[in-house]
C-alpha cells in the first residue's frame, strides 16, 4: 500500500499535468478558429476550379486529345497514395483514421495484384505508414519548419506530383486527408487526384451556359490541371490543420476530465489511509494508557 507521502506526490503530479492539459486545450481553440476559417475560405475556390475543369473536359471528351493528367494513362497497374497528415501528436485518433483509411486502400489494391507507392505528407503518417510499408515509401514531405501553410507549399507537393506522373511513376493517384466538420467530427477522406475524376450528375442536372475559350480548351487545361492538384492538395492541408486542432481540443478535454477524476479518487484514497492511521496511532495511544 502506498504511503501518504506517495500519494501526496501523485496528486500533484496529476494537477500538474492537468494544468498542461488545459493549457494545450486553449491553445488548440485558439489556432482552431484560425485554420476553421482558412480552410473555409478555401472550399469554394476549390470547388469552382472542379466545375470549370468540368465544363472544359465535357466540351474536349476524354479522346487522344485532351490532356494526360485528364484522361490519364489508361492503366491502373501503379497507384500513388499522398497521405496527409500532422506533424505532431496528442490529438486523439486524427492521425490514426487517416493513416488506416490509406492502409486498407494499400493492402486492398495490393491484393488486387497492383503497385502501391506512397507519399507521405506529415510526420506522423509516415511513422505508422513506414512499419507495414516501409518499402512502398518513396518520398516523405516534411513540415515540421513551417507556421503558416501557404499556397507555396501546396505548389511543391503538387509539382512533385506532376513530375513523378510525367516520369511514368504511377498511373493513378489519390489523395487521404481529414475533412473538417466541427470539433468532435473529422471525416477521413479519400480523392482521387489524377486522372481527374469529375461529378458530372450536378453539371447535368441544370442547364449549363455555353462559353468560347480564348485560348482553346486544350492550352487552358494543360494551366488549370497542374495547378488544380496543387489546389487541391492546398484545401486538404488546411483541412488538415483545422481536423487537428478539432481533434487536440477535443483529446485534451478527455484527458481534462480523466486527470479530474483521477485526482478526485486519489484523495479519497488519501483521505482514507489518513483516517485509518490516525484511527491506528489512537488505538495504540489507549491501548498503552490502559496498560498502565
């Protein structure tokens, strides 16, 4: 049984660690606001640039002519997997959900008989991706330096896409990232970036306006599509950086709450052994008066 000095130290060392909890809490509601807002403003842009990619591929087809990143290789044997994740931990099961949703999509098509190769974005994804697929890695993007994610960012990742594609790397790449929907909901979301896939059923289900394009479509779509990975890359960095900060917030309230109660049960236990020795020494205490 432990002593009431043992117990004394664990209590303070639990409130010590509560007040780090807490700290880590409000700092995590305060970037939240930030990166909520951020990756907010960055839906609507990224979901123009896929409706006027849509309008453009829809007037060319997805013959011969129109652009590789478009139609694709005509093959799926090799799939890039950019997996997207935090730098750092404490944040619950953020970087976990991402990082399974892209292993199952790896041992499925792997059991399919394809090549999987896989491009981590994020610490923490490549340390739980490289156990089980440490061979499939190919390049790991570090972000650790960076305080502001910023479209240059995005841009180089992109690029590096771009290039690998061009290189006859793979033949198909998707992107896994975490969909912000409030604090308590992070969605693990799987997009598939090249050949680009395009939701046609809302394009169809109003009538469109017929444009002109000056250039024709073919020059404007070799611009839009590589710049439309790094658009998209960009939106589920941000949608990252709010995911996380939902998830810390929300971790380091449980844990709040756990070191409470944690606490709350070690002083009834000191408490206890308090009184039961007391109770001892004043037993002793009578019992010596009355041998007297």
């Amino acid at each position: 049984m432990p002593s009431l000095k043992d117990l004394r130290n664990r209590i303070a060392s639990v409130k010590a660690t509560q007040k780090i909890i807490k700290a880590m809490q409000m700092v995590a509601a305060a970037k939240l606001r930030r990166a909520q807002t951020a990756a907010e403003s960055a839906r609507p842009y990224a979901e123009l640039m896929e409706k006027v990619l849509a309008s453009l591929a829809a007037s060319i087809g997805n013959g011969a002519e129109a652009p590789a990143l478009l139609r694709g290789t005509s093959r799926d044997n090799v799939h890039l997997l950019v997996v997207c994740t935090a730098e750092r931990g404490l944040c619950g099961a953020f970087n976990a959900s991402i990082a399974r949703l892209a292993r199952d999509t790896a041992i499925s098509l792997a059991g399919q008989g394809k090549t999987v190769k896989i491009l981590c974005v994020g610490k923490k994804g490549n340390d739980i991706l490289r156990r089980q697929f440490e061979r499939q890695i190919i390049d790991f993007v570090d972000l650790r330096g960076v305080r502001s994610l910023g479209f240059d960012n995005a841009d180089a990742i992109g690029r590096k896409i771009v290039a690998l594609f061009q290189a006859g790397e793979f033949d198909v790449c998707t992107l896994f990232f975490s969909r912000f929907r409030s604090v308590i909901a992070q969605i693990p979301t799987a997009q598939q970036l090249i050949p680009l896939t395009l939701a046609g059923g809302e394009a169809s289900a109003a009538p469109q306006a017929v444009y002109e394009y000056e250039p024709d479509e073919e020059e404007i779509l070799a611009t839009l599509l590589p710049r439309n990975i790094s658009i998209q890359v960009l939106r589920a960095l941000l949608e990252n950086a709010a995911s996380e900060q939902g998830a810390r917030m929300s971790a380091m309230d449980n844990a709040s709450r756990n070191a409470g109660e944690m606490i709350k049960k070690q002083t009834m236990k000191y408490n206890r052994s308090r009184q039961a020795m007391i109770t001892k020494e004043l037993i002793e205490i009578i019992s010596g008066a009355e041998a007297l």
